[in-house]
C-alpha cells in the first residue's frame, strides 16, 4: 500500500522558513521522480518543485526560485522541500507527488500571516 506523508507545515511570519517532509512507503521511491505541489484556497493546484529521482537535478516555479529548494534521501525514502523568506501568497495546503504515478498524500498547511 503505498503511503505518502507529508510533515513539517504551521504558521510562521513573513519572512521566516519551513521546511516539509514527505515520506514515502509502498513503492520504490529511489525510482521515481519527487514533486512537490500546493493548493491555495479557491486556487487550481500548482506545482512548485521537483527533483530527478537520484536528485542530481531540481527545478522550480519560477515564484519560488531562490527561495525554495528541493532534497531527497533515498536511504530514507524521503524527499523535502526547504522554504525560505516565505510570504503571505505562498500560504496554501503543500502535497508530494512521486511522478509518474497517481500517488498523492494528504497535505500539510502552510500558513505565512503576522
């Protein structure tokens, strides 16, 4: 059965950091590219980042560049997405999602308000 995880969402100010984890059980995570998407209220799903399934290369919306950054640990069958100087716009709920699959877990609020 396979499980997706994700972790490490709350309330942080602007300006302040986060980083979410997801873990992965069920499938060959090593496998698989990782993605990470995040859904506004009221919003269409958007993808954010990814990173190849070694993790030799990562890529980014372009609103999240610099600011984000995508990682994974194979041995530990978890990837994790770093965020950094977050804004009140990057408040949403934030989803893994190995590719290719129709794998998806439930989420972890982000929540950026002073």
């Amino acid at each position: 059965q396979v499980q997706l995880v994700e972790s490490g969402g709350g309330l942080v100010q602007p300006g302040g950091s986060l980083r979410l984890s997801c873990a992965a059980s069920g499938f060959t995570f090593s496998s698989y590219a990782m993605t990470w998407y995040r859904q506004a209220p009221g919003k269409e799903r958007e993808l954010v980042a990814g990173i190849t399934a070694g993790g030799g290369s990562t890529d980014y919306a372009e609103h999240v560049k610099g600011r984000f950054t995508a990682s994974r640990d194979n041995a530990k069958n978890t990837a994790y997405l770093q965020m950094n100087n977050l804004q009140p716009e990057d408040t949403a709920v934030y989803l893994c999602h190995p590719r290719p699959t129709n794998f998806w877990g439930q989420g972890t609020q982000v929540t950026v308000s002073a």
